[in-house]
C-alpha cells in the first residue's frame, strides 16, 4: 500500500501555495478540510469527504484504462466506497465499519481467483485486521507537516478555462528517506478555492497524472453510500479483512 500512502499524502500537501511569499501558512490552511477528516479528534463538523479522479496518464497505460475514472467516498472512522476499474474491471467495494464487499460479486470472485492462479494478487497478511483510519504520519507532528515538504511555484495554467497554480512539491530528504521514497516529486494544478485539479506524481521510471473532480467535504454522507443498491444486492460478494486488503492492494500494484 505504499503508492497508496504516498497519494494520500501528496493529495494532502498538493493544494498548497498559490504565492512563493504565503505558500507555507496557506499549505496549513488548505490542509485542513483534508486532515480534519481523519483526526480523531476536531472541532470541525466535517468528517466525511467525496471526489472523482480521471486517469489521465501513466506510464505503460493500458489503452483500455485510459481516460478511466474512479469515484471515491470516505467517512471517518471506518467508512469507505470506491468505484472503478480494478483487475480490468468496473467495480464497487465498500468497506461500512467491519463490513466488507464487492460489486458484482461473482465478477470479482472470478477476478480474484484468475490473478490469484496468476501470482498477480498482492501475497495475504494473515494478521491483517480492521482498524479506523488513520493519517500516515503520527497526529502530535501534524503541526510540523508543512516543514516536511519543500515546496516551489511553478507558475501558473488554463485548464479548461480555470486558471490555476502549478506548484512542485518534494519530500524532505528524512522523509523520502524513511518512507523509501527517494527520487519521487509532485506536480498540483491548485485552483482559486485551493482545491486539487489535476495532481502528478512521479518517481524514476514511472508516473502518474490524475484529474480530481467534484472534491467536497461534508459532516457525513448518505447511509445509502455504504450500502448496496437495489439493482446490486442480488449479485454482491461478501469479503474478509484479508481478502479486501488484496483487492485494494491491486489497485496500486
């Protein structure tokens, strides 16, 4: 789950400055929305946030998967729905508190066993367990989160008419260091409201560029976002901790 990790944080840091002058202050205050979410204690009423990302480009792309695109809901503690294009696949998994499965279920059973038989799963931690979400980097250093990242403005760019902030981000070398993650940077598009529009990630060999979509931030959403809907519930595939740690392992493989 490293990518996965490393997304995260760059999702967290990567709608920051706008100016060279203001770029660390306004990278506390445009982290906010984000980390408030997965805090375990705030006194902001958000807990629970929503967006769509647009694979625009990664290295050796499928040409079946691009231009794919993958809607995201979380709500803390325990609380997560993705759905998109997993193992080939348009998919939903869920995950509601200690509840977990996967839409069509027998599409993604037969998925599972096929890259399973193809040594193509990520290898079960038996010791796997649910746990409530939690930020990458423990809660007491969040104050120093900003001085962790060294942070450039690029310039600015249109995109689709919206004129956005091109800031490079990288990883101090203690933290690229620890999380062995040298050699990866970052690249946001960050519009007027400080919002992500278009976010790269890269590393020696590889990288990936994501459009983000719709990002909102609410005190909870729908019950209904955690359960099937009446055209799934006749098809849905109940999963363990263990395999539903594997099906989202495929998704940063």
């Amino acid at each position: 789950m490293k990518i996965l990790r490393l997304v995260l944080i760059f999702a967290l840091v990567l709608t920051t400055a706008r100016t060279e002058e203001n770029r660390y202050d306004l990278l506390g205050r445009t982290l906010t929305p984000f980390l408030n979410v997965f805090v375990k204690s705030t006194t902001n009423p958000n807990r629970a946030m929503s967006f769509t990302l647009t694979l625009e480009q990664m290295t050796d792309l499928p040409p079946a998967l691009a231009g794919s695109r993958a809607e995201v809901a979380v709500e803390y503690p325990d609380k997560l729905r993705l759905h998109g294009p997993v193992l080939g696949e348009d998919v939903t998994i869920c995950r509601n508190g200690q509840e977990l499965w996967a839409f069509p279920g027998s599409k993604v059973e037969a998925l599972l066993d096929a890259a399973a038989a193809a040594k193509k799963l990520p290898k079960a931690d038996p010791k796997f367990r649910l746990e409530p979400f939690a930020l990458p980097i423990p809660e007491k250093q969040l104050v120093f989160l900003a001085a962790l990242f060294q942070i450039k403005d690029v310039g600015s760019e249109s995109l689709d008419g919206e004129t956005c902030r091109v800031i490079d981000l990288f990883l101090m070398p203690q933290l690229a260091h620890s999380l062995k993650a040298q050699g990866w940077a970052a690249r946001a598009w960050v519009n007027g409201d400080a919002k992500p529009v278009r976010i790269s990630v890269a590393k020696p060999g590889w990288m990936i560029v994501v459009r983000f979509e719709h990002l909102e931030f609410a005190p909870k959403l729908p019950e209904s976002t955690w359960e099937p809907t009446s055209e799934q519930a006749g098809d849905i595939l109940k999963l363990d901790p263990v395999r539903y740690q594997q099906l989202l392992g495929t998704l940063v493989k």
